[in-house]
C-alpha cells in the first residue's frame, strides 16, 4: 500500500511544546497540586520536587502549550516548508487548521511525522479542543475504525511489529544517510531557549530541519532518493 503513497497528498508535520509557564512557581495554585499529583509518577528517585522536573510539563498537553508547527508538502519535485509559531498558541493552532481544512481535509490526504500517533497529533488535537477549536477532519479521530485514520508516523513504520521499539529521528537520520537535524538544538533544549533566552526563531529552524528529515526519511523508506536542499523552498 506504501508503495502506491502519493507524496502530493501528505502533509509532514513536527511541534515543538515547551510548558505553559516559565516555571512551577509561575503556575496557578490548582495547576501546581495537579503538577505534583502528576509528578509523584514522573520522579525519578524520592529526593526529586515538583519543581525539579517541571522541565518535563512540556511533553504533557494539559500542562505544556505549543510554540511551532512545521510542516512540509510536496509541490511537483519541489518540498515545501511552512511554520506557524508565536506566543500566542490559539492563533497558532487556528492558521494551522485553516491549512489542513483548506488543503488536507480529504480522504485521499495523510498526516506524516515522527511518532506522531503518540505525541504530535494528540497533542495538536487537545490543544485544538483547549484552545476552543474544532478538530479538522484529520485529526478527529472518533468512530473511524484504524484503517481509516489518516496518520503516517515513521517511527510506527520502523517498528514493523515490535511494540516495545523506540528509534529517534536522529538514529534514523544516521542510519539512512540523512544529514542530521540536531546539529544545534535537541528536544531538551526547547523550553530554555524559548522560556529563558526568548529565542523563537532558532526553535523554528529546529523544527524546520525535524520535518524536512521526517519527509526525507519517508523518501528513503520507499528506496527514493533524497530531495535536494536546492528543491526545498520556505514560505
């Protein structure tokens, strides 16, 4: 079924979240006794606080909030790479809506990112749905049978069964030849270089770099060749 995949009908997507305020301190009274209900099973030794591992809030929708959304679609031989980010993460998740709606709203049309059956697209969806936005047709996933989801997700394809099977982008990257996304900035770096040095526009260009590997890796997968950089253009 793969191999009949038109590439012109997938939309790769990567997020970057960080945790909806700067630090556990910052957070509403109710929103910290939730935290550390929710931290007595994130530590990692009985010495560790709410406040130590808040670092990890990020990764969790009802305490985390997204900053950027890449995507990346192809255009005849041409890749191309458009992201929505700012502070404000309903306008965010409202442009981003209105791309999908407008242009990836249809059967025929897939969803692709990197583990992103367990963390991009619910994340996006419960965003959407605590931002007081509807869910497009890709990502509302009620009723439809697992056939009929319209998700790609590479790490899922990698695993070919094997459910306990994690492998990084970047690992993959390695594997098939793909220049690596992680030359500055990795997924630990997000929320200091957003809450701390205010630096938006370099967690960007990570994540502009995580989408087009995830499209690349896909390429790969098919025994396609990569796309060159001169064939990818940023709107």
């Amino acid at each position: 079924m793969l191999q009949q995949l038109n590439f012109q009908n997938v939309l790769f997507l990567d997020i970057e979240t960080v945790s909806a305020f700067p630090t556990y301190n910052d957070m509403p009274e109710r929103f910290q006794r939730l935290w550390e209900h929710k931290a007595e099973r994130l530590k990692k030794s009985e010495n560790e606080t709410p406040d130590q591992i808040y670092s990890k809030a990020g990764i969790y929708a009802e305490f985390g909030k997204i900053i950027c959304i890449s995507v990346a679609f192809f255009n005849g031989n041409e890749l191309r790479v458009k992201s929505f980010f700012g502070d404000d993460e309903k306008i965010l998740l409202k442009e981003f809506s209105e791309l999908i709606t407008k242009h990836f709203n249809g059967r025929q049309h897939l969803l692709c990112a990197h583990n992103g059956k367990e963390f991009d697209y619910p994340y996006i969806a419960r965003r959407l749905l605590i931002n007081g936005l509807k869910l497009p047709y890709s990502l509302n996933l009620a009723g439809k049978k697992p056939w009929n989801v319209p998700h790609l997700d590479t790490m899922d394809l990698w695993k070919f069964g094997d459910y306990k099977h994690y492998t990084s982008l970047d690992l993959l990257a390695a594997a098939f030849d793909i220049p690596t996304p992680k030359d500055d900035i990795d997924g630990s770096d997000i929320g200091r270089v957003y809450w701390e040095e205010n630096d938006l526009e370099r967690i960007v260009h990570y994540c502009q770099k995580d989408v087009i590997t995830v499209a690349q890796l896909l390429l790969k997968y098919l025994g396609k060749s990569l796309i060159k950089e001169e064939y990818i253009s940023y709107q």
